[in-house]
C-alpha cells in the first residue's frame, strides 16, 4: 500500500495517513472489503509510531470508511455498509475542512484567497 506522508508539512502524520488510504479508494486501488495492514505493520512500513497509524485508523472507523474487527483485522466499507449518523456526518465535513484549510495555508494562501476559491467552487457546484 503506497502511502505518501511529508514529516516537515505542518499537517499531523495521521491525517495524511487517512487522506493517503482516502486517495486510495478514490483511484480505485482499495476496495469495499479489501484488507488494510495491521497497524503495526503499516507503522514499520511508514516510519511512524504505532499510536499514529492507530489515530488515522479511529478516524477512518468514526468516518464509516473502515471496520476494524477484533482479531479479524480492517477492512474498508462499501458504500452500503455507511451507517453514518447525523452528529458523524458534521464531524467528518469538519474534519475535512480543517485538513483542507491546514493544506492551503501549508502552500501558502492566504485566507481571503481560500475563502474566494471555495466560494467560486461552491457556487459552481450549485
């Protein structure tokens, strides 16, 4: 599983470590049921402490992306297994958000910039 993370970015390494398995299923290289590494082993794999890999695993399973079953192992959800609820659903947008924002601001842009890009994209999406 290729997943890239940037220690000097300034985004905390389990965010990149979701938006990475995110980017994964978006290009079709995951899929609903497919197996994710155990934590320990994508953590050698990455460099990174074992409690990083397990925060971006909790998000992804409080996002409905994953299931983590004891013993059995995690595994991404199809679309039809979601159960996300209300409270859930603000927190993902939320999250998002923040890591886009963290992003921008990481590239340089300034907030007035961020502001009028999401609003011509927003309105395009209208």
């Amino acid at each position: 599983m290729k997943i890239e993370i940037d220690f000097e970015r300034g985004i905390p390494l389990y965010e990149q470590i979701a938006h990475g398995i995110l980017g994964l299923l978006e290009r079709g290289e995951l899929k609903a049921n497919d197996q994710l590494p155990p934590i320990r082993t994508l953590a050698d794999e990455l460099g990174v402490n074992f409690n990083t890999v397990a925060r971006a695993y909790r998000l992804l399973d409080q996002g409905s992306v994953i299931s983590t079953q004891h013993g059995r192992g995690t595994y991404i959800l199809g679309r039809g297994q979601k159960k996300t609820s209300r409270k859930t659903k603000k927190e993902n947008i939320e999250q998002l958000t923040r890591f886009y924002l963290r992003k921008a601001r990481y590239l340089g842009f300034k907030p007035d910039e961020i502001k009028k890009c999401f609003e011509k994209i927003f309105q395009e999406g209208k």
